[in-house]
C-alpha cells in the first residue's frame, strides 16, 4: 500500500487496516505529512504544521493499537 492511499483512505479504513495491522498510524501521519508538503504551496491550507505533535500522537496511538 503505497502512503498516497493512505492519505486517501477515511477513518472506517484505516481502523480496519489498524485492525489487522496492515498499516500503522505511524505510517498514516507520514503519508498526511507528506501530502501537506506535496500539495500546501498550491493551496496554502496550513500556516503551520506541527510535525513533532503529529509523530508524538502517532506513536501513541501505534502503542495503543498494539
């Protein structure tokens, strides 16, 4: 699974690829990162990003779902 889908994918799919451990949310956070990074200068949707709270609740929450 490539982390453009990813990206793509709402909440109901990702519980389910957490489920069965096929994705991580440490890979879902880089795959919005990099989205943001991909696409903000043709949108500017973000003046900031918090990157390092972003990973730190991503690795919370991987811990959480085992």
């Amino acid at each position: 699974m490539s982390d453009s889908d990813l990206g793509m994918m709402n909440a109901q799919c990702l519980r389910e690829l957490f489920e069965s451990r096929e994705a991580s949310p440490l890979e879902v956070a880089r795959a919005a990162l990099e989205r943001i990074d991909r696409y903000n200068d043709k949108v500017n949707a973000y003046v900031h990003v918090d990157r390092e709270g972003a990973q730190a609740a991503a690795h919370a929450s991987a811990r959480r779902w085992g």
